[in-house]
C-alpha cells in the first residue's frame, strides 16, 4: 500500500528549497501476526534494521518488499536490530537469561556485546557508522528510569555526552554520521524532552514547532535529521529537520508517528500506530527519487556547513 504526502526538502546544489516534494510512503506488515513490527534504521542500499514482537521479540534486516532475515544475539532471551550502516554492520539491543539488557554489534559476521563498564545491567546500542564507531546509553539500574547517560564508542573507548549536556541526566544518544555528528535528545524532567545535535563537542537543540516533547532519533551524512515530536494535544508526529526546517511526517492520518531512520538518499523509516492499535512499520520515499536526489547531492558536501547550521543555545 502507498500513500503520498507533501514535504519539503533542499536542493544540495544550491542550499535552496525545491518545492512541494513528495514522499511515497509503503507500509510493513509484521510477519509473524502479532501486529507489531518497528523500523528502525535504513542505509543507501534500501536496507532496513528493526525489530518484530514474536513469541520473544527479535531482531531482523528487511529488503523490501518482505524479505526479512532474522538477527539474534545468541542466547539472547530477546533481541533489537536498531541501527545499520552502509557495509550491513549492525548495532542493537538484546536481553540476556538472567534479565540484562546489553548493546551489541554484527560486524562481519561476529557479534559482540558493547556495554559501558560503569553500568553491566543496561546498556543499549542504538545507532552505527561506517567507521563502525556506535552511539547508545547506560543506566544505573535495570529499570534505566533515572540517570540514563549517552555515550559514543569506538574501538572499546566510551565517551560521555551526557557531561556535555545542560541537563546532565537522563540522556540517549541515538544517531551517528560519518563525521562523528551525533544526535539524541535528553529529558529536563519526566515531562520534557529536548533533542540535541552534538557536533564535535558543540551542542545545539533540535525543537519542531517550539515541542517541549521532541526526540532527535536518526541523521544522514547530509545533514538531514529525523524524529519525533509531540504537539499541545499530546498527538505525536515525526519530521524530517532539514538545515534547521522542519516539516511534519504524517502518514495515514495517525497521531501516534516515529520516525526513526534516514539514508543519504532521504529515505526514511519508522512506526506508527492504526486505528486498531497495532504498530506498523512504513518506509518514506522522496520524490524526485533517491537517484536522482543522490545526484543533487553529489558534489556539494563542502555546503554541509550551511545545512547544519543552526542557533546553538548552549555552550559545551
């Protein structure tokens, strides 16, 4: 099924916007008929990371149309895919026997367990570059309610964002591009979410619309950043943030939409909620198509300064 909305997008070439693009949405339906299923990462080859609610729920990689391919940490009770970068490397989740919760990656056929040394009990892996230098959280406590700290790794050496932050607690670090930029979002309070893009150590907020609930999840190497936000209803959105403008991504009308993942192409992936409750994962296409919007690209990253710029509030 394919549903077209209207989004706006920028042209690399020139740093202007083109007019009125279209996304060509495609929904994904949960295979294993428990109605839920959660997109969570693409790369430019149209590979998609994410997870479904089986008996236990599992981890998988999808080529579209419904080719999915099962990715599991071994032993794990139940596992998360969450993040894919262009050499098919994967970072996720996974819970072990005894209730832990750890990230991990798939790296050229081997697994490995990547947990922050200050905390063995929670850990999540949630995005991965192709350096392979991955982003995720820890938490003190199983519960990982308080005290969530975002973190970067490369090579087994972790770094705090979260010390880089206003607010120094509750804090995830969820996307990565191959400049190291990294996006996330942390929680002034139980009520209040702010996302945040770190850019070599400098911080700057990401706020839809004025959001006091706003989620950064996912970024390209062009600069283009995705996630969610809440209006003053408490109906959830996504966007795609592009050079500091926002557009809302809302297909089939829901009220309860993430997005979650963005190629370089502008395609992006995520989850919403139908009218009878069940999750269900879609891809979004831009118009004109990937191709063609690669060729707009192709060229003008020296411009990426300019599609990121935007007002940085707070002082590393």
């Amino acid at each position: 099924m394919k549903f077209a909305a209207n989004i706006i997008f920028l042209s690399m070439a020139t740093g202007t916007l083109l007019t009125a693009g279209i996304f060509n949405y495609q929904t994904v339906v949960d295979p294993t008929g428990t109605n839920f299923i959660q997109l969570l990462g693409i790369n430019n080859g149209g590979t998609i990371a994410g997870t479904d609610n089986a008996n236990s729920p599992q981890g998988f990689t999808l080529t579209l149309p419904n080719n999915f391919t099962a990715e599991n940490f071994p032993g794990a009770t139940s596992t998360m895919v969450t993040g894919i970068n262009q050499n098919g490397s994967t970072v996720g989740i996974y819970v072990d026997a005894a209730g832990n919760t750890h990230g991990f990656t798939l790296i050229g056929g081997t697994y490995q367990t990547v947990d922050d040394p200050a905390s063995p009990v929670f850990n999540q892996g949630l995005g991965i570059n192709d350096s392979n230098t991955t982003v995720g959280y820890y938490a003190s406590t199983q519960a990982g309610g308080t005290g969530q700290i975002a973190y970067s790794q490369s090579g087994g050496v972790f770094t705090d964002i979260n010390a880089l932050l206003p607010v120094n607690a509750n804090s995830q670090a969820v996307g990565i591009d191959n400049a190291g930029d990294i996006v996330g979002f942390y929680m002034p309070s139980a009520a209040t979410s702010v996302g945040f893009l770190d850019s070599g150590g400098a911080i700057s907020t990401v706020d839809p619309f004025g959001s006091l609930f706003t989620q950064a999840l996912g970024i390209s190497n062009n600069g283009e950043m995705v996630g969610f936000y809440m209006d003053g209803a408490g109906n959830q959105f996504g966007y795609v943030d592009i050079g500091g403008t926002f557009t809302t991504v809302d297909p089939f009308g829901s009220t309860n939409v993430t997005v979650n993942g963005v190629n370089d192409l502008g395609q992006i992936v995520g989850f919403y909620a139908d009218a009878n409750g069940d999750t269900i994962g879609f891809v979004g296409t831009p118009t004109p198509e990937p191709a063609l919007r690669g060729l707009l690209a192709a060229g003008f990253l020296a411009g990426l300064a300019i599609l990121r710029r935007r007002k940085a509030r707070f002082n590393s």
